[in-house]
C-alpha cells in the first residue's frame, strides 16, 4: 500500500513539475510574408534581418520579464521593427503613387477590449504610439490624415519630415512599378480605365509588422504597423489599421495579420480567429489555419502571428516566407523566414 502510495505521489509531483516548468511563448512578432526564397536572400542580409528581430524579441520580453502590460511590450517590439528601414512600416515604408509615405498602425487590449488606430499619416515617427494614444486618450478608435497628426502632436509624439520615411530601396521599387503602369497604360486607349486603375502590380513581399503577446498577468496585445502597398492610389488603406481585419486580441487570443489587405478586410481575419475557437473550439492553431486557407480560396496570400492565453503560439501563412520570431517566459528566442 505504501508503495501505491508513493508512486501517486510521485507521479502528481511529476506531473506539476510538468505543469509549472513549461516554457511557453509570451511574445511573437511578425515582418511580413511573401515571396522570400533564400536563393534570393544574401547572409548578410538574413543576418541583417535575423538581428532586427531578434532585437524586436528581446524589446518586447524585457517589459514582461520586468511585470509590464502587454500592450506595452508589443509597443516596443514594433518600435524596433518601425524604426529599421528592413521592414514596410515607419522608417522603412514603400511609396504611394503620388511618391509619399503614408502609415497605419492598431492596437488592441484584450482583456479590456480596448483599441486604437491610426491610418494615413505621414508625419508621425512611430505610429504604433499614435495607435496607442488614441486608445488611451480619446472617445474613438480611428483617426486618419491630418487629423491623426494634429492629435499626435497634442499628444507629445515624435513629429518628422516626411523626407524621414525615405529609402533608396523602397523609392527605386516604385520607379519600377510605375514604369510597368506606363507599359500597361501605353496599351490601353481607355481613358476612363486608365484614370481608375488602382495598381497592377502586386508586392512580392509584405513588409508590414506585427506584434503579439502574453504578460504575467495572462493579459493577451496585439499590435501591427505598415507603410501599405508599394504604388497605392486615392488614399487606399488595408488591413492593418483595421480592428478584426489586421489586428485583434480579446482574454483568449491575439492575432496580427500581414499579406495583401484586401483580403484580410474582406475575411474579418483576425477576429476569425477567435471566433472560430470560441464558436467552433478549434484551437488557436488550426482556426489560424482555417482562416490562412480562406484567404487562399478567395484569391489572397499573407500570413498572421498568433498567441493564445496558454502560451501556445501559431504562424500559419500560404506564401514562400514570412519573417517571424517568438520568445519564450525563459527567454529562449526561436526566428524563421521560409516556408
């Protein structure tokens, strides 16, 4: 007897040992997905990217190994990320047709339920902070253009000139696209048509950037920022602004999303996420899979970085690559970029 004893014993403190020492994942971070192949990719600059995220990863844990909120340790991974000209958000935006830098950025609570948005801005150096500021200083959700800059600025954020957002790499791309309309154009007598044209040209890698994670609370964030399509017309904004669509976090998930955003807005993609958990129970996992293959049948691609409140982290996407990374409570960093 005293044996059976000791085994249960002994088994059940296994078994709690199991339980208390799991290292789950409490941040995850997205730099876009897209046709990244490594045939294409030189090691300096994987290294360059690697380290970027890396950085990103150890931004974001230092607030939570330290018993910071969330939010705010999603505001610091993506700070790294914006201020980096690698990736398509802040300093390393693509170009508008018109040859401007125009930004976008949400974030979401989720225990609160709390959010913030900003959309077309072309002044504000970090707008993750601007999405933050409208989540914790105003009646609204969403501001865009002028109007988000001139709250910004009541605000104490980081005001720039334009001419910060410019890269050589990002500018020549769009000298490169726009060439291609010219070719289009050249061939299509239509007037109409050609004054309507939105874009024909369609980013070989989503640059946007995004953030997920978990605090010691068990509070979930999730945050994303981007510069947009390379060559967008008449003020055309995707997904990541978008609460549902790029970004969404409630007490059971987060979820950041990156591709062609038009799609993620017409799926509601983020927030399929947690609804198909709460409606369907899948898990965080495989309702991210669900929503990445409804995605594909309607025609789109991208990815999204998603963290539930067990620590269990998921990155499904369907195109060659995707910049990705996670950190777990010890602090061991895990970055992938292909398929």
């Amino acid at each position: 007897m005293k044996k059976i004893v000791g085994l249960i014993l002994s088994v059940l403190t296994i078994s709690t040992y199991a339980q208390t020492k799991q290292d789950k994942v409490v941040l995850v971070i997205h730099g876009g997905a897209g046709t990244i192949l490594k045939k294409n990719m030189t090691p300096e600059k994987e290294k360059a990217y690697r380290d970027a995220l890396a950085e990103s990863l150890t931004k974001g844990y230092e607030v939570i190994k330290q018993g910071g909120e969330s939010e705010n340790a999603v505001i610091e991974a993506i700070k790294v990320m914006e201020n980096s000209p690698l990736f398509n958000a802040g300093k390393g935006a693509v170009f508008t047709h018109e040859g401007k830098n125009e930004l976008d950025a949400s974030l979401m609570i989720g225990n609160t339920m709390q959010a913030g948005a900003v959309a077309g801005v072309t002044t504000i150096k970090n707008p993750i902070l601007a999405a933050k500021a409208v989540l914790q200083n105003s009646a609204h959700v969403m501001m865009v253009g002028k109007g988000a800059e001139e709250f910004a600025q009541t605000q104490g954020l980081e005001i720039v000139d334009p001419s910060y957002f410019k890269t050589e790499e990002r500018w020549n791309s769009l000298q490169k696209v726009l060439e291609k309309d010219k070719e289009k154009m050249e061939l299509d007598h239509d007037a109409k048509t050609q004054a309507y044209v939105p874009f024909n040209f369609v980013d070989e890698k989503f640059g946007t950037v995004g953030a997920v994670a978990l605090d010691n609370k068990g509070h979930i964030s999730a945050g994303t920022s981007t510069g947009g399509m390379t060559n967008k017309r008449f003020g055309r904004v995707g997904d990541s602004p978008i609460i549902g669509a790029g970004t969404y976090a409630n007490s059971e998930v987060g979820v950041s999303s990156t591709g062609w955003g038009e799609y993620f807005i017409k799926a509601v993609a983020a927030y399929d996420v947690a609804a198909l958990m709460n409606y369907k129970k899948l898990s965080s996992k495989k309702a991210g899979e669900e929503v990445i293959k409804k995605i594909g049948d309607l025609g789109g691609d991208g990815g999204m970085i998603i963290l539930d409140k067990n620590g269990q982290a998921s990155f499904p996407f369907n195109t060659a690559g995707m910049y990705r990374g996670s950190i777990t409570q010890s602090g061991k960093i895990t970055i992938e970029i292909y398929q």
